[in-house]
C-alpha cells in the first residue's frame, strides 16, 4: 500500500527537505521503515538502536495517534497520511 508521510520542518534535512514522502507498507511500522531505509539519516532521529521509536516521537495516522491504536502494527490503507511529530521543548 503507498501512504503519505508528511516531515516536519525540524526533520527535513534528513529527507531532502521534503515536506513528504511516498512510503509502501500494510502497517505504519512497515510504511516508517520504508522511509528509514530511503533516508538512513532520518532513521537515527526517529528510532532507539533496538529499532523502537523514540520516546519523544509521536505518529498519527489520518489524525490518530498511534499510541491510542496498535502502535507500529497500526494498519495503514492505500493513500493513508501517516504524520511524524517529534516533541519539542523549550523555554527561558
């Protein structure tokens, strides 16, 4: 299945300044490792080394928080949008 991964603006360097990518999988975990494996540069910034997602990395599929649905094995349909938020902090 081809889904859209939209990328944030603090991780477009990683992807060639793409604001989205066209990704192939049957779950998010599948579609977010067809990304990685395009941009390795972009796999450190969202993965731990045992290949989970960092806890600061949040995901959404058509609005919806993975974390609320099946995690990675979250199922995707064809055209899916699959969205990649990373939390930042801040302040003075």
């Amino acid at each position: 299945m081809s889904v859209n991964v939209l990328i944030p603006s603090a991780l477009r360097g990683f992807v060639d300044r793409q604001s989205e990518v066209e990704a192939e999988g049957a779950t998010v975990g599948e579609a977010l490792a067809h990304v990685a494996a395009q941009y390795p540069d972009l796999k450190h910034q969202i993965y731990e080394d045992d290949s989970n997602l960092r806890g600061f990395v949040n995901v959404f599929v058509d609005g919806t928080n993975i974390k609320k649905l099946k995690g990675l094995d979250t199922p995707v349909a064809n055209g899916a949008t699959v969205m990649i938020v990373p939390a930042i902090a801040g302040g003075f």
